[in-house]
C-alpha cells in the first residue's frame, strides 16, 4: 500500500499498459511500518511469484552474459543498518543467486552515505531529489566524485534529474528547498550535468509527484481551485518536459553508442 492505498490490483494494469507501449517497471521500495530485512526478503519473494514474469517486468543484464536480474531502488535505504543489509545482500544467507537476486539500487543522500552503501552490499546507488543543494547526493557538483567512487567500486551510480522543486503546499517550513523551472533551463543544466559524468543509468524524479512540484508529464494552466497551486509549463507548449527529455535521452544514447555503454 502507498498512501492508505492499496496498489496491488493496479500493478498488474500498469505492466500490462506499459508491455503495450513497449516499457518496463521497476519497483521503487519506499519505507513502510516496520521495515527490515527479514519481511523485506518476504515481499521479494511476492514481487517476484506475482509479477516477475510479466514481460514488462524490468530486468538488467549483470556480468556481460550473465543472468537478467530484476531492478530495486531502495527509497531512505539509510534507516536500515548497513549490517541489516548485509545480510539480505552478502555472504552465504543473503539473496544472492538465488531466485530473489536483483539488482539492487540504494538511496544516497550524504556523503558519509558512500562507505555504508559499500559494506551494505547494494549494487549501487541513486541520489533522487530533484533540488540542487539540498543534499550532497542531489548536488550535481559531487557528481563527478560519486562516479569515481562507484566506477572505483563497481557500483551503478544513478544521478537523479528533475524539472524543479517546490513542495510548500505540503510542507511550508520547507521554502528553501524550492528549484524554479525556469522554462525548462533548470531541467536542462540538470540532465547536462548527469550525461557529463557519463552514467551508465540517470534517473528522473519525477513524471508525476505533483505534490513535489517535480511532474514533467503534459499539463495545460487552468484556473485554480481549491488550496493547491502548481506552476504553470507557460509560455510553453503541455508537453514541454516530455519533448526535453527526449532530447536528452536522444543526447545521452549518442554518448552511449560512443563510449560502447548502453541505455537503461
């Protein structure tokens, strides 16, 4: 469940939807009530028996030739002890080439993050906010040193692009944190600083976490209702965000195809 909403019937509608448009899905595990390890290795095992065999189930090459294992991105992985995670991810008890092996991508957010993602045993990591500033990871600054490390380290590093930022419609202390979209120019600098460090996945946060002002889904300016505002794609066209990140990706898959590195 997400937000006192139970999601279980909708995911196989969104497969379905997504095989029709020849996309995939992964699952972005966010925290819930009590999570650990130990249940954590049980909703795996679900995850897998229910919908690991849709087609539109997202899987990553590992090792070249290698098996196709499933993707997790682990949303405040740091609230779990590094040496909880170790025993879902390393030595002779974890998941490792077992069935419920995946892929997988923890949360990033200080720098002292790195050591623990490295004894945690995830495969990589992501640095998800779309405010530039607000954390280390979501700095495009650090970038450069987060591929060094996780290239030094054989780690994924997924640099985490977004339009903008503004969530004080939901939480109104938080003013600082806001990023204008600046027409785009902000969701620009963002993806140019990512391709630069040469990732070998960049994420995008978000298509449609409004509540965080992130969305880059189409949208049309209506007159406002109610208490929440959002800002407007004017001057431009609904589709504003959705044409710039396909402008990017069409960037970044040239740079793949250059440096032998491929899409995800």
């Amino acid at each position: 469940m997400t937000m006192a909403v139970p999601v279980d019937p909708l995911i196989p509608l969104l497969l379905d939807a997504a095989n029709k448009y020849h996309l995939k899905v992964c699952f972005h595990i966010e925290p819930y009530k009590e999570r650990n390890t130990a249940n954590l290795r049980k909703y795996l095992a679900y995850i897998m028996t229910r919908y690991g065999n849709h087609p539109a189930f997202y899987r990553r090459q590992v090792g070249g030739v290698g098996r196709a294992l499933p993707v997790y991105y682990i949303y405040d992985s740091y609230l779990v002890p590094a040496e909880d995670w170790a025993l879902l991810l390393r030595g002779t008890s974890s998941v490792r080439h077992t069935e419920l092996d995946a892929v997988f991508i923890g949360l990033l957010v200080e720098s002292r993050h790195q050591a623990e993602i490295l004894s945690s045993g995830f495969d990589g990591f992501y640095t998800y906010f779309a405010s530039s500033g607000f954390t280390y990871g979501s700095t495009p600054h650090n970038w450069q040193a987060l591929a060094s490390f996780a290239a030094g380290n054989h780690l994924l590093f997924v640099p985490s692009v977004g339009p903008g930022y503004v969530d004080t419609a939901v939480r109104p202390w938080n003013g600082r944190s806001t990023r204008p979209r600046e027409e785009g120019a902000y969701y620009e600098r963002s993806w140019q600083a990512a391709v630069e460090v040469h990732p070998p996945v960049i994420s995008v946060t978000s298509f449609n976490e409004w509540h965080e002002g992130t969305q880059i889904e189409s949208a049309s300016s209506q007159t406002a209702h109610g208490e929440r505002n959002y800002l407007s794609y004017l001057p431009h066209q609904p589709d504003r965000y959705l044409k710039l990140t396909n402008k990017w990706i069409g960037l970044y898959r040239k740079l793949c195809n250059t440096s032998s590195r491929s899409l995800h």
